[in-house]
C-alpha cells in the first residue's frame, strides 16, 4: 500500500521528464478536501492568449467535454469579462490553461488508499511503481528577491489611497496586493513544492506543469465547487498569526473572532457573492450555511464563510465563471469599480495570482469507489508562485477597509509571503 507521501514523491519525480498535474488536499479535511488527484502526460494542453476573444467559451468546452482536465484562470481574464480595461502592458501569462487527460491518479486520505482511474490504468501504474523516490533539487546557489513591486513606503501609501476612495464612496472594501520576484538559484518546482507541501499543507496544494511554466500553490481557499446541480463557495477574509504557543493562538483566535474589521471585511464578501451566486441559481436557493467560522492553519488563522445555491438547469461553466470570476474575496466590492481602484494602485498585473486554479470531472469517468465526484471544483490562486526558467513571482496582501491600519495590512500582506519565502529558504523580516 502507498502512502499520500511516497506518491506524491514518485509524481514529483515523473514531472521532470513527463508533464504531471497535481491538486492536493495534504489530509488536512478543511471544506470536506480529502483527495490528490493527479494527471500525468495529458493528451492535450491549450493556454489562451490575451488576443483569444474566445477564451471562455472554449474554455467552457473542454470543462463540459468527456475527458477529466485541470485549469488555471488569470485575474486578466475576469477582468476582460468585467469589462474593465487595465493600464499595464499584457503579461505572458496566458488568460488560461487546460490540460486534459484519459488517465487519472487519485489518492482517497480517508481510505488511504490511492486509486488509478481511466483508459490506460496498467501503464501509468507501471509507470508509477518504476518511478525513483524523489530527491530535492541541490542548487547552484542560494534564492534571492530580486524585487518586489512595492516598497514599503509605496505599500502603505496604496493602503490610505484605498481608505480615500472609501471615503469618497467608490468602494466598500479593496484588495491590494505586493508582487515578489525572486531568482531560485537552480532550486525547481519540485522541491518548492515538496517544501511547502511538507511545511504548511493546504487544502487546495497544486503543482501544475504547464507549457513554458510551473504552478506551486498552498492555496487554502475554495473559489467555488460545483456538484450535483448545487453550488459553493467559500471565501477566507479575516487573517491571524498563529506562533505555536497554545495560550497566545488561544487570545489570539478569540482577537478574530471579535474583530469588528475582520467580521466586516468577510459579511461584505459574502453578501457579494451572494449576489454573484443569485446570477446563476434558482431564485431562493442561495443561503449562508456558515458564517465567520475559524479555521486553523499551520501558521494563520482564517475566517471562513460558506455560501450554497442550487444551480439553474441551463447555467453552463462559461455562465458561472462570468458571473463569479474574479472572486470577490480578492477584488473587493463592489466589485467592477473596486477592480478599476486596483488596476490604478498596482504597480504590476496580477497575471495567475489572485485568478483560480481547478479541475472538471465529466460524469462518464468512472470513479467508483475513488471517492471522486463528478463536477469542477476550483481554488482562489492565493499562496500562489508561478515558475519560468530560473524566476519565480507570487502576490500577498489583504483587504483594506475604512478602519485598517496601514502598517497592520503591511504586516499581513508579509504573514501571508511566509510560506512561499520559507520554500526558497528566505527570511520575509530580512527582505525588505
């Protein structure tokens, strides 16, 4: 019997000479995550450029079609179908990318018990058991920041230009956001996201190859799950450290869950999505069926609402993810206008950080006994590093509302880079 850690081992090791995509729940059970699922070798991947005024459609066809495949959304393309207009030039991160497959690896943690579903079970199998164990990367040197978009001063400034458009009524919340680019000194994905997946699991991990780059999340955050006719979604506002010390988690757990400007960072979020949600379900269907709950990471506390709807018969992929993308946990709200608050105050675009990451299951694909249900479920791409060649970038930050402090959302965006700092064995207190 193979254990969820040898088998990602062995993925890990097939990646670096066959294309392999991973979604990972670690075993930590948040929003009833209990599944890897792993593709390797697609038999076909497609990225949407920015000059592809088709993207969501096709998109939408392979996310209805009769094979499983995994996708990644860029905050360009919500903002393309928002209608909002950026002032940065195009990044090469493409609006989107879908790798589809016949063959898929499923690990169930409540089982433990790992799963090879498909049409060419026996060779990925095979493949599978001949795979070395995975060895970390040694590299040439160590990693470095090479920038950031922000400095400090800068941050804090965007933080009291938001509270002044909050002032003049443009907007209720805004998510602002600090891009980092680091030099990994020969450090790969692989071991990157061993370190992370090791050190701070999440429920929503994901090592995606794609065509000319790599996806490492720990993304904590379900964006929306779609099964059986209903929908949910789930998004995180409200951020607390966690230190290990039982008595100082304790008081801190409690700050948050009294924080006036957490509580009302995350009731704003939820009521957009209700409204988001309202756009694509049966009128009355949409209800709030948790609200504000805490939820305990290795290093943060989050606070974490769940928002279900029952889907119209004629809603297709395309119309939830217009109705719904960007999430409103990383825009803000309203959400057009605080979009165009933002694209004015960022220094860079977003590209894959703060878009989504999923997976689409057909209902022809068997799963029996696997414990994997047919649908799409989807992460907000938080935590998130895209890696090309030898360069990595990730964006933290937070939402600011009227009563943030800037040098608190400072410190939150910083709490939130940890993770993805400590992969590249960086320290986030000696960087900036």
């Amino acid at each position: 019997m193979i254990s969820a850690d040898e088998l990602v081992g062995r993925l890990l090791e097939i990646s670096r000479d066959a294309r392999v995509c991973i979604l990972d729940s670690c075993g930590i059970g948040h929003l009833d995550s209990h599944l890897l699922i792993a593709g390797i070798a697609p038999y076909d991947t497609t990225e949407y450029s920015h000059e592809d005024v088709e993207a969501l459609d096709n998109l939408s066809d392979a996310l209805g079609g009769d094979a499983p495949c995994f996708f990644t959304l860029s905050y360009e393309l919500g903002m393309n179908l928002a209608g909002v207009s950026s002032r940065h030039a195009r990044s090469d991160e493409p609006l989107a990318f879908v790798a589809r497959f016949h063959t898929l690896v499923v690990y169930n943690y409540s089982l433990r018990q790992a799963f090879v579903l498909g049409q060419d079970t026996e060779r990925i199998t095979e493949k599978l058991l001949d795979s070395k164990p995975f060895a970390e990367a040694d590299p040439r040197s160590k990693a470095r920041i090479l920038s950031t978009a922000f400095t400090k001063y800068e941050y804090l400034t965007a933080v009291r230009e938001i509270q002044d458009e909050i002032r003049s009524g443009n907007t209720y919340q805004a998510n602002i956001v600090q891009r980092f680019t680091a030099k990994l000194g020969g450090l790969d994905a692989q071991t990157v996201f061993s370190r992370l997946r090791r050190d701070h699991p999440a429920a929503f991990a994901a090592f995606i190859q794609r065509k000319n780059s790599t996806v490492v999340s720990a993304s904590p955050e379900r964006f929306f799950r779609i099964r059986s006719g209903s929908i949910e979604a789930s998004p995180i506002k409200g951020t607390a450290p966690r230190v290990g010390d039982q008595a100082i988690d304790g008081k801190t757990r409690d700050q948050l869950i009294h924080s006036r400007k957490d509580l009302a960072e995350n009731t704003m979020i939820v009521d957009l999505l209700r409204n988001d949600l309202g756009r694509v379900c049966e009128f009355g269907s949409v209800k709030v069926t948790k609200l504000c709950a805490v939820e305990e990471h290795p290093t943060l506390f989050h606070l974490v609402s769940t928002i279900v709807g029952r889907l119209r018969s004629e809603a297709t992929s395309s119309d939830v993810i217009r109705a719904l993308f960007p999430c409103g946990s990383i825009t803000g709200a309203p959400k057009i206008s605080t979009m165009k608050i933002i694209d004015s105050l960022e220094k860079v675009p977003r590209g894959l950080a703060m878009g989504a990451i999923g997976y689409s299951i057909p209902a022809e694909f068997r799963t029996e006994g696997s414990g994997l249900s047919a649908g799409v479920d989807t992460s907000v791409a938080i935590r998130t590093m895209t890696i090309t060649d030898d360069i990595a970038s990730f964006s933290t930050g937070g939402g600011i509302v009227s009563d943030s402090q800037p040098e608190v959302e400072y410190a939150e965006m910083l709490l939130k880079a940890k993770a993805l700092l400590r992969a590249l064995e960086l320290d986030a207190d000696n960087i900036l």
